[in-house]
C-alpha cells in the first residue's frame, strides 16, 4: 500500500505477537546490527514522548515512576530522565537493584540527580508502571506485588497509570491476571512497544488505551509476516469496494437470508437491517412460514417468503436470484429447519456465511458441513462454544488457543473461519498446493455492547453484504468484525456501555462506513481506545 503524503513509512499491518514471538523479533533486531540499549533508549524517549503529548496537564503535579529491575525498569529509567530534562518534577521508585553491568542499570546511572522528587512533594497525578514486561508470568511477589498494591490505590485516589509495554501482572501471551487482579495494575494507557501482544487485548479492561510505539526494529521478517495481523480503518478501505454514482439495486447485489424460526423472526430482521445499513441493493427472506408476515410487515423494503420445500425451489429462487446467502440467523433446530439448511447448502453454490443454528446442525460433524461448501466462497461466524461443538472440544480450550485454532477448522471447511470474542480472530483456509500457514487476522475492535443477544445477527448481516459484493471470504469477514465492533465504540461515544442497545450500534453504522478514521501520527503504529464503563483518564 503506497504511503501518502506527509505520512509515516510503516508496515501495512500490525502483527500481533505472543511474548516470545515478541522477544525473538527483539533477538532478529539486535543480530542485524541494532544495540538492545539503543532499543531501550528509543523505547523510552517514544513513551516518555506520548506521555508529554497526551498529559501535558497533570505533568505540571509531578510524575512517580515505578521502575523494576529489568529491562522494564530500564525503560521506565529513559523515560523518568526523559520527562526530568523537559522540566517535569520526577520521583523514580526503584522496586529491586538491576543486574550489575546491564543496560537497565546503564540507564539508572545515567539518570540527572535532578531526578528524584522529594516525599514532601506528595503523590504525583501521573503514574508510570514499569515493575515488569513481556517477559515475565505469574503472580507479581515481594517488592513488585506491593508496587502493584501502592499503584492500585493511587489510582483509586485519582492517579492516571500508564503501563510500560503491559500492565505488571498481565501475561503477554494469554492476557492472564493472577489472583483475580489483585496482583496486576489497572492502567490507563499502555504504550506497548514494537508490535502489539496477544495478551493485551484479552485483557482490555486492564490496559486502557492501547498504543502500538514504533521503536525502529526494522521491517517484518518471514516469521514475523506469519503472524497474525491487526485490522485497522486502512485494512478496511482497501477492501471494501466504493458504491459508484451510476450503481443500482442489482450493482449492489442481491442477499437472500434464510433464517427465521417460529418465535425468532427478530434474528433474521437483525440481519436484514445490517445488510441494508452496508450496502446491500436487495435482501429476500426465507423465513418459517408463520413469519412472513412479520418480517414482511417490519421490513418493508425486502421480499419475504417461506423457506424452499424442495430442491426445485431453493435453487430457483436462491440460487437463480440471489448473489450471496446468509444462512442461519435464528433458524432453530426444528425438522423443517434442518430440512432448510441442508436443502440451500446442498443445491446452491453462491458465496455464503453460515451462522448460529445452522453451525449447530453440524456440531460434531465438521466435515460433512466442508463437503458441502466445497467450491465457494464461505464464512463460518460461530462464537466459542459454536466453535467448540462444531470441533468436538471444550469452550475454555477453545479460548485458550484462540489465536491458531480456527487453521484447523478452516482447512476442514475450505471456508474462513470468523471466531467471535475478545479479540475477533478471522482464519482463512491455506491455498491449495501453495503449503504454509492460513492467514489470520484479528480485530480488536467493540465494546461490551456488542454482549448483547442479536449482535451476532447484526455481523452476519454485514459479512454477508460484503461477501456479495466482493467475493472475497477472509478480507470481507475481517472487515465485517472490524466495523461491527467500530459501530459499537461509536454507539458509546467513548463513555459508559450500560443503556447502549444494539439499536445504537446499527445506527452507527453508516458513520462507520465513510471510513475517516486518521492514520495515528508516528511514532504510533496503532491505537485502540479503552474498553468498559471506566474511561482512560
């Protein structure tokens, strides 16, 4: 992607890496030539830079540093020294001795004398965590645990908390917080450096606003390309093709959504409405008879009828009429309904997403549903316990492989492999003949609100509309993920979560779509705002 002007050279995408992922991406930098202190250095001065940039206003009451004893520590030492020579008063407070001779202790001997604030200044309204880093596990002990503690209740007095690389006492890898989080810190900003770490955004509510800080490691290797890789607005305007001036109802593709079951006709119309509000030009419904008169009656601008009853008729007026199928949505488990699924899934080969019940139709029997999506472009949307009936395992195993398990499952189907959650991670099938790993994307967009049921309806709705319109399984799921959760974080305006509906998020959506979000400005590589009731401070 070329890089416009005034912008920053950067990687198209941002990898999202487990701790030692992240520390061999270190090791790569430091054997091509770049000094790890140098690495430290730039680390610290990137921080120290957007903690001056953002909280210009509570730097004038002081900045208390917590700075532990290894290499965190000696970035939190470049950054104290950073802040001291701008003129900002800075207490450090050393939390064990760094390893004599190594670069953690370099950047503490280095440090002005004018460093040290006196006790009588009091707490400082800022305060920086850098106890521990990517590297470390388990529950905080000692001196850090009660580092940990004294952060907790400065912040509970007011303080804003920023996290060096990861908050002390979240795992990078698996976003684990020991004891329930009282032996991790809450913070309001992490600035994490390089590239950003799985457990981080697993773990949202206890890192605040994410910053990715770019600290010159140089461009991705083939592992690190591997990887999975980070959507973000500029992902989403290269693949989301522009509605032209002479465009109609046809140039906008035709959905038809087989969904509905007595009593769940609200699944399909949330579908629908998400469909229209991305762009769709026409949406037929195949609904339980009893429902088309409901669906008819509350979505006025689509076509309703029953569910096909015979393979004549499901390829006549899906196959025949539409340019994608969204199947799934609210279905339900009856004889007829199954009888539906198999029916559209066997007789027609438009591009399809399947959700919800009609993933539930093949738990177990994974196989058989691939067979039957052979030879089309497909998106399976289930969220982690779908995924786990579909496989045959367990949702906390499901959860804690999340990153990697869709490859399997992608590969059985020949389909992308959409798995809802916190993150979102899309899988798409490795091409046939080319060998290597599939290609997995991540989104990290949403809110809570998104917690809701029928939210899973509305990302159907969009993935489909832009599987029609494109074709393209893996980059029209990842987009669908990525600005089903964007709609969310607008719906909420940055505040609370309770009181938003999904009502709110599909009336954000057309906001979404103009897709205006700005490139970061270096040396930020990429931004995701804090999750939750609780602002960032």
């Amino acid at each position: 992607m070329p890089v416009s002007a005034g912008s920053h050279p950067r990687d198209d995408h941002q990898r999202v890496l487990d701790a030692a992922e992240s520390a061999a991406r270190d090791r790569r930098a430091i054997a091509a030539g770049i000094p790890a202190r140098a690495l430290m250095r730039v680390a610290g001065a990137a921080a120290a830079g957007e903690i001056a940039r953002r909280y210009a206003g509570r730097l004038e009451g002081g900045v208390d540093v917590f700075a532990g004893p290894g290499n965190n520590g000696g970035d939190a030492w470049v950054v104290g020294s950073a802040l001291s020579a701008a003129g900002v008063a800075v207490r450090m407070i050393v939390v064990g001795e760094p390893k004599s001779g190594g670069d953690a202790a370099a950047e503490r001997a280095l440090a002005p004398p004018a460093i040290t604030r006196p006790p009588s200044a009091g707490e400082a309204a800022l305060v920086i965590d850098g106890l521990l880093g990517t590297g470390s596990s388990g529950a905080p002990r000692g001196g850090i645990a009660d580092a940990v503690e004294q952060i907790a209740l400065r912040r509970a007095r007011g303080a804003t908390v920023v996290a060096l690389d990861v908050p002390t006492g979240v795992d990078a890898t698996t976003g684990a917080v020991a004891r329930d989080g009282a032996g991790a810190v809450r913070a309001d900003l992490t600035l994490t450096f390089g590239a950003i770490k799985r457990g981080l955004l697993i773990a949202r509510e206890w890192c605040g606003r994410i910053v990715v800080l770019d600290i010159g490691l140089g461009p991705l290797s083939d592992a690190d390309a591997a990887m999975p890789a980070l959507v973000d607005a500029a992902y989403v305007r290269a693949h989301v093709p522009p509605i032209s001036a002479s465009a109609h109802k046809g140039t906008r593709r035709y959905l038809a959504i087989v969904a509905g079951g007595e009593g769940m006709a609200g699944a399909a119309m949330l579908a629908e409405r998400a469909a229209r509000t991305s762009g769709i030009g026409l949406v037929r419904f195949f609904v339980a008879p009893a429902n088309v008169p409901v669906v008819q009656g509350a979505a006025y601008e689509s076509l309703a009828a029953a569910w096909p009853t015979t393979d004549a008729e499901a390829a006549r007026e899906i196959g025949e009429w539409a340019d994608a199928v969204l199947i799934g949505p609210g279905l339900g488990a009856s004889p007829a309904a199954r009888a539906a699924i198999d029916r559209v899934l066997r007789v027609t080969r438009l591009p399809t997403v399947v959700d919800a019940d009609a993933l539930n139709a093949y738990a177990g029997r994974a196989g058989e549903l691939g067979a039957l999506l052979a030879g089309r472009p497909a998106i399976v949307t289930p969220h982690v316990a779908e995924f786990g009936r579909l496989v045959g395992q367990g949702a906390e195993d499901v959860l804690a492989a999340r990153f990697d398990i869709g490859q399997a499952l992608a590969s059985t189907l020949g389909a992308t492999v959409l798995l809802k959650g916190v993150p979102t991670v899309i899988t798409t099938p490795a091409a046939k003949g080319e060998g290597g790993p599939a290609e997995r994307l991540v989104s990290a967009t949403g809110t809570p609100a998104l917690a809701a049921g029928g939210s899973g309806d509305i990302l159907a709705g969009i993935a489909a509309t832009l599987l029609a319109q494109t074709g393209a399984p893996g980059a029209s799921a990842a987009c669908a993920a990525w600005a089903h959760g964007r709609a969310a974080e607008i719906a909420c305006g940055g505040g609370t979560v309770r009181g938003r509906t999904l009502d709110d998020v599909l009336a954000a959506l057309p906001s979404v779509w103009r897709l205006d979000d700005p490139a970061p400005p270096y040396p930020v590589l990429a931004e995701l705002p804090a999750v939750g009731d609780s602002s960032a401070r």
